[in-house]
C-alpha cells in the first residue's frame, strides 16, 4: 500500500535513541552479528550459489566478462546430480542426534540453518571431495575449520587470535578466488562476507556465539507456533502451556525423576513414560533379544580376551588394567542376555546406539560408532609385565550385540563389535588446513568385545556415489546440531 510522505512524518526516526544514553550499551558493539544467519544462511549459501552457477547469473552470462571456461569453481551438473544422490543415500545412514533428514540438494531453499551447519561441519568434505576445484576445496575446508572452533560452548584466547587470523584470510582468498580485481565481479562482495572480519571483536566482547546465536531463540519460537491451536486467544494460551512447562519443571527439581514419574503415571492410570520425560532416563540397555542366546565361537572368543584382560575403576586415573585367569569353559557355560540398543547419557549429550538386529522399525542407522581401545604391548609375552597403552587412531566399528551377564559375583555389560580399518578420507595438504574428521572404510577388522562406556560417540556414514560400494564416516561431538534422537 502507497502512503504519502507526510503522513509518515511522524513515525520516522529523527533523533537520537534512548539506549544511546545508558553507559552499558555501546552501538554497535552491543549488538554483535548473529552466527546462525551470518555464516549458515549467508555465507554458505553464496559459495553455493556461486558453485552452482546461480549467483546473481548475469555475472556469467555478461557478454564483455571472460568465457565461461574461466569459471572453474562452478560444479558441473553431473556432479551435481551425484552429489544429490550421495545426500539422499545418507539420510538412513546417519543417526538423528547428528542431524536430520535432508531435503533434495537442488531444493535448498527448504534447507534450514541446521541443515547448512551440518553441511558446513560434516557432510561438505565428504561430498564436495574431487567435485570442486582443489583451491576452491581448500578455501572451503579452510572455513568449515574455522567454524568448528566458533561454534564451540568454550573458545581460548589462542584459539580466538588463530579465529581472528583465520577469517582474515580467508576473507583476503576468497577476493582473490572469487572477486579477481574485477569491477564487474563486486557483487560477490556480499555484506556478510564482510562481516566475517569483524566477527572475532564481537566474540572478544561479548562470548562465544554459541551462548547468545539465534538456534535458541527459533526453536523456542517453532515450539510456540505447534504448541497452542487456539485462533481466538492465542496469547493466553500460549502464556498458559508456558507456564504449565515451568511448573513441571520446577516440580522435578523438588522430587525427582522417579517421584514426579509416580505421581503422573498413578494419576493418568499409564505405565509408559509420557514422551516429553524421556531426556531424564537414565543410560540404560534395552529392547532385550534372547535370554541365553548362543555365541558362535568367534564371539565366545573375543569374550574371552575381553575378560582375561580386565578394565576396573581406579581412584584419579580413568581406568587400570589387569590380567584375570579365565578359561574358554567359564565364558561358554555363561548365560548371556543380549540386547539390541543402549542409551547413554554423558557429557557430550544423550546418544542411542542400536544393533541391526533391532525388533523396533528404526530407519535411522545408529550401530557404528567410534571406540577406545588399549592394547598390552606384552600381550603375545604371557610372561612378561603387562604394558598398557591407548590407540591413537580412532577406532571405527559396526555394534553387532549388547550383551549383559553375571561374572563372578558383578554384572557386564558388554558391546561386541565388529571392527574396521579405516585410511584418511582427505589428503595431507587438505588435513593441514581441516581436522581429521573423515574415515574411508576399507576392510573388516577383528571382531572386539568391549564395556559399553568405551563407545564414544556414534557415528554416521556416507555412501559413496559409483565408487564400488565405498563409505565415508564420521562422527561428531559437538552437541548443538539437533536436541532429539532415535
């Protein structure tokens, strides 16, 4: 609707605000860029709309610049369409607390801000490996690094003046990739690439963005939009569910889980757990398979090995290990109880792992996972001291059982994998610039039996597209890319 001008007179701003005035606020300072808009709906769409060939496309199609040729960071259509492929193969093989379900990559505009986070983080240095010109691969990876730290709960001064460094550079390389001194290529000096140099002060004054980044404030506001279906007092409503939530809270802070979980259950006559009390359960095994299922003999003897070198809790040292005197008839006369899933609760978040066995319909695959093992040096040496030492590459494998059993008077809990060697996904130019994160999986390992707080973290795969049945994995440990899980 057109308004004359000078009815909008009144409404303009033609003086000074009145938050210049207090002493705390400093414009702009006080007001520092938001990372969840700036680099995940900004900047990583323009690099890859520039990818694409879809920024602004008057800029490729101008007569007067240079031949198209010369544009060696647009990704051809065919690798387009393989990329596609190897996102949408990926959604099954990645577990929902890394990330969702990815909409078509040529549909990017349904892609929310997580989405692009997880492909800035995770998914770009599998996909975009080989596709991408490798100066333009570098100059990626080089701020998908960069990212990592930023996004971070915790950021050192070292790793803010190396945050600092960093962006400009990238900042400097990306004129040079993109922009070329040309006049006719300013558009791609966009304002948040700019922004980019500036996004270390605010972090300096005001924290890590990860404390005040808009992810908080949009999923509040998305379960405000579901929470309330009534249209003509929506605002009571709404203030009514709210206030309902900080009561329970308050309630389960004064009683507990496991009280509050009477009092409800005995009021509503249920047995199961009502769905929004899940996250205060405790880790746990479940979805029991068998109560005395029979082990082939390579399991019975990864059982073995695990319990005639036993890891026990030490005061001021994570774990001590010890040889115990087992014999192959103890482990098979043991009754054994297997388990197709266990949930862990730690510091890194809530994780559910589960085995492919699992009776429940499950479309996310959450049975690989990363590991810790410590070998005895001396372990071909009966004879000799035991000489414990931690593998310091990571360990990647398949959770094949969870299995609980007693043991001389104490209960295990034991997970049997089936291991997998692994070679680095990126090159050692590449890995110089972006932390190893990335594994290709080339052959079957052995199969190793471990306690289920070894597990690390679980992790996610990608299949590759026409590369002989070739997956990619990864983990990741960040915690902030989506609250639920399976």
């Amino acid at each position: 609707m057109w308004y004359p001008y000078g009815s909008l007179a009144g409404l303009m701003i033609v003086e000074q605000a009145i938050l210049s005035v207090i002493g705390s606020i400093s414009f702009p300072w006080s007001f520092p860029f938001d990372l969840m808009h700036l680099l995940f709906e900004n900047v990583i769409k323009t690099l890859f709309d520039i990818w694409s060939g879809t920024f602004k496309p008057g800029i490729l199609s101008d007569p007067s610049l240079d031949t198209r040729a010369s544009y060696d960071y647009v990704i051809s259509a065919d690798d387009w369409k393989a990329i596609a492929r190897e996102v949408a193969a990926s959604n099954h093989l990645v577990p929902s607390s890394i990330a969702r379900r990815l909409h078509d990559i040529n549909a990017r505009g349904f892609w929310t801000a997580e989405t692009w986070m997880y492909f800035l983080l995770f998914l770009g240095p599998i996909v975009l490996k080989g596709r991408l010109h490798d100066r333009y691969f570098l100059h990626y990876l080089q701020l998908s690094g960069i990212a990592r730290t930023i996004t971070g709960i915790e950021i050192s001064g070292d790793d803010l003046d190396s945050i600092e460094k960093g962006l400009a550079h990238w900042v400097a390389d990306y004129e040079r990739l993109y922009y070329r001194c040309s006049p006719n290529n300013l558009p791609f000096g966009t304002a948040p690439i700019h922004g980019l140099l500036h996004l270390a002060k605010y972090i300096r004054m005001q924290g890590p963005p990860a404390v005040y980044w808009g992810f908080s404030t949009e999923r509040f506001v998305g379960w405000l939009k579901t929470a309330s279906y009534n249209r003509q007092l929506p605002v009571t409503a709404l203030g009514n569910i709210v206030e309902t939530q900080e009561q329970i809270h308050q309630v389960l802070s004064t009683l507990g889980d496991d009280n509050f979980h009477k009092v409800i259950m005995w009021e509503r006559g249920r047995k199961a757990r009502p769905t929004w009390m899940q996250d205060h359960s405790e880790a746990k095994l479940f979805e029991r398979m068998s109560d005395n299922y029979q082990f082939n003999n390579a399991e019975l003897h990864c059982l073995y090995n695990f319990l005639t070198a036993r890891a026990f809790e030490s005061d001021h040292i994570w774990m001590r290990y010890e040889r115990v005197n087992v014999t192959m008839a103890e482990v098979a006369a043991t009754t054994f109880r297997v388990f197709s899933a266990w949930r862990s609760n730690d510091d890194d978040g809530r994780q559910t792992y589960r085995t492919q066995e699992s009776h429940r319909a499950v479309t996310r695959d959450a049975s690989w996972c990363r590991f810790d093992q410590i070998r005895d040096r001396n372990e071909r040496r009966a004879s000799g001291p035991a000489v414990w030492q931690r593998i310091a590459q990571p360990l990647w494998g398949e959770v094949l059982h969870f299995v609980e059993f007693s043991w001389r008077e104490e209960t295990l809990q034991v997970a049997i994998v089936q291991s997998w060697n692994t070679q680095p996904w990126l090159s050692g130019r590449e890995r110089a610039v972006f932390a190893d994160t990335a594994w290709e999986l080339t052959t079957k390992g052995c199969l190793l039996a471990m306690e289920v707080r070894s597990l690390r973290h679980v992790a996610a795969r990608v299949k590759l597209d026409g590369r002989h049945e070739k997956y990619v994995i990864f983990e990741t440990s960040l915690g902030l890319l989506v609250p639920e899980l399976i």
